[in-house]
C-alpha cells in the first residue's frame, strides 16, 4: 500500500510568471480551498514566489478542477504526483526552490499557512502529517547546513538592494504591514540603524507589539499615513497582501526617493515618478547569493532525501493510528458503561484503564507492522477488531 500515492501538488512559481499572475492565482487557491478543503483534506501555499495546491485522495474530477482554476490566469503549471509531489514540498521547506536559495522566509511562510489551514480544518489526515515532516526537513537543514548564512529572504535582499542606492543609517524608512515578511523586514532595518522607522498595519496592535521591540513608530495602515510616509520617508517598503494598489499617487513634496514593492500581486502602481524596486529587480542580487551556496545546497538536498525516505514509514504509522482510533473510542464507551454499571467512579476508572492495558499493547505492534513494511497485514487485524460487536452489545443480545 503505497500512501504518498494519493498525494498531488498543482505548481506554478515565479519561473513561469509574474507576480501578479501569482497573486491572482493565490486568490483563486483562497476560494478553492475554502470549497473542496471541506470534502478532501488539502493545503495551499501562497507566497512572493509561488501558489502551490496539494491534495490527499482527490478524484481526477477533483484535480482537474484545481487546474483549471490556475489556467484561468497562466497555462504553465505543473501537476505531480506521489513521492515527487511530497519531494517539491520538503524542498520547498528547504528552501531549495526559491529564487534566493536557502531563505528562510519560506519557512515561516509554510509553516503560517500550515497553522492556519490546520485551525481551518483544511489540512487533516496523512495530509498534516506530510507537512509536517516536510516542515521538521526545512529546520534540519537551516540547522544543519550554512544555507541560510547571509541574507535571510528576498525582504533581505531588497534592503542590500537599496543600501547601495542610499545610506540607510540617514533615512527615514517605513515598512507596510506587519505580517511575517513585514516584521522581518522591521527587524533587519533596526538592526541595519535607520534614522526613523515606521511600522505600519491595519490592525495597529500587531504594529504596535513590533514596533516596541524596535525602538520603532506604529501607525494605522490607512491611505492618510501612508501619503503621509511618503511626504516624510526617504524609503517606503510595502509588504502587504492587498487586490488594489496601496500606493497608487506620491503626493507633491513628498521627500520619498525609492519604494520597494515586495507585494503579490504588486501593490505600487507602475508610471510614478520615483523608483521603484520590484521583485523582478532582485533577480540578479539573488542568483550572486544562490550561486555562493552551492556547496550548502547540495548538503541540505541530502537531509531532504533522508527525511523524504523516512516518509512511508511514518505515514504507515500515522495510518494505523486513524484506523484504530475509532476502535479505541468505542471500546472506552463501552468501558464507561460497564463501569458505570457497578455504580462507582472507581469503576469506571478501572475499567478505562483496563482498556488501555489490553488495547494499547496491540495497537503498538500494529504500528510495528506497519513501520516494517506490512501495512497490509496491520489494516486485514484492524479490519477484524472493528467487525467484532462490543462485549457489552454481544451480553445484551
């Protein structure tokens, strides 16, 4: 039984399109999601660089109508399947697919997107637990290797991008939205000494949280303070998630000299008379850097196929586990029952705990089993024990 046969990633990244495809694309994956996570367990990954929709047990019909939601925007995109599938997400995790190699920003990126289509109910099942490790391979390898020495994401670089443009310890600088790229950005900003820094969100306490850390100025993400930066910043980043461009005019006076675009889709307006930095500018930064990590690169590709080949083992595991729990649950209703019928707590307890003595032990060498390569072995004993009517049904007969 093959259990990364059921898996099927849709892919499209920033080597087939732009950043708008891409955040329109993302958009689509929103509402998808939000319709077929329901019936099938699935997990979309939305970032600067990618939109990738990852499917367990879904129909053809199912996937077929994932594509064809991308191919709305792009014809590009890429559908794999089983051990490759889970292959591209642990490299992922990695950060050996993205446009600066070894960046750390992607793993926070997956591992947000994990927490929130966990709570969502989204991401269940063997699904979550392939995240999982997929997430566990990304931390070895930050750990493990000097993948990630230098800067840490593309909001890293766009700030070594921008210091040899200006000098950034004379500028006042605001950043736009304190999401996870927005607050690394604040972050390596105070570290680098701006003159001024202004954290800007729409929910002013997340600013407001980050910018005390800093010894930085929280303020509302409203259109007025925005117009307001860029009359009094010399650099404006924008990081924010948003369908409608954030800046769209630079007001007369306005002392802003370069805004940095880090949004998908692109939140600056194109034809506005200062510069502006787009992700598409980074790309030559980018590959100076993956170029230098090589070396690092290839090690963190071997942690990758390690974790990749511990997978099947640990999804038996996992499988076995679901298909007892059911079993497991039932046996303690009619434990409860049984000592509630001997009229005391203490019953009850004992017989819970009896339960667990006699079931537990069983449960474990079904797990084994399945570990060691008899997966089917373990599922034909589950499938007898949960054809077998409760003792307590079987008395009443």
């Amino acid at each position: 039984m093959d259990l990364l046969a059921p898996l099927a990633a849709v892919i499209l990244t920033y080597r087939e399109v732009d950043a708008d495809t891409l955040g329109r694309v993302g958009e689509e994956m929103k509402k998808c999601i939000e319709i077929l996570g329901v019936k099938r367990p699935m997990f979309v990954l939305h970032t600067c660089g990618r939109v990738e929709a990852y499917l367990y047990n879904a129909s053809e019909e199912e996937i077929n109508s994932v594509t064809l939601r991308y191919r709305r925007y792009a014809e590009s995109i890429r559908v794999v399947r089983g051990v490759e599938a889970a292959r591209h997400l642990f490299r992922v995790a990695a950060g050996l697919e993205s446009m600066l190699i070894g960046e750390t920003d992607i793993l926070g990126q997956v591992e947000e997107a994990f927490d929130r289509q966990v709570k969502a109910g989204f991401t269940k099942g063997l699904l979550k637990t392939i995240v999982e490790r997929a997430i566990r391979a990304g931390k070895r390898v930050r750990a493990e290797t000097g993948i990630s020495r230098g800067p840490a994401g593309l909001g890293s670089l766009s700030i070594i991008y921008v210091s040899q443009l200006l000098d950034l310890t004379k500028s006042k600088v605001a950043v736009l939205g304190a999401g996870a790229v927005g607050a690394g950005l604040a972050k390596k900003l105070a570290e680098r000494g701006v003159a001024k820094l202004y954290i800007l969100n729409r929910t002013l306490e997340k600013a407001v949280e980050i910018a005390n850390k800093l010894g930085a100025e929280a303020r509302p993400l409203t259109r007025e303070e925005v117009q307001k930066c860029l009359m009094e910043c010399d650099v404006v980043f924008s990081s924010v998630h948003s369908l409608e461009y954030v800046i769209d005019r630079v007001p007369d006076g306005a002392v802003v000299k370069i805004i940095v675009d880090l949004g998908v889709p692109q939140t600056v307006a194109p034809g506005l008379p200062v510069r502006v930095v787009r992700l598409s500018d980074l790309k030559q930064l980018a590959e100076k850097y993956s170029e230098a990590r090589k070396q690092e690169a290839a090690r963190a590709e071997a942690i990758v196929e390690e974790e990749l080949a511990k997978l099947p083992q640990i999804l038996a595991r996992r499988y076995i586990e679901e298909a007892v729990s059911h079993l497991l649950e039932k046996a303690m209703e009619v434990a409860e029952e049984e000592g509630k019928r001997a009229g005391c707590p203490t019953a009850v307890l004992a017989a819970r705990t009896t339960v667990k003595r006699t079931l537990f032990p069983i449960i474990e060498v079904l797990k084994k089993m399945a570990e060691d390569g008899r997966l089917e072995d373990a599922v034909k004993v589950v499938e007898i024990l949960r054809s077998q009517k409760p003792l307590l049904r079987q008395s009443e007969e």
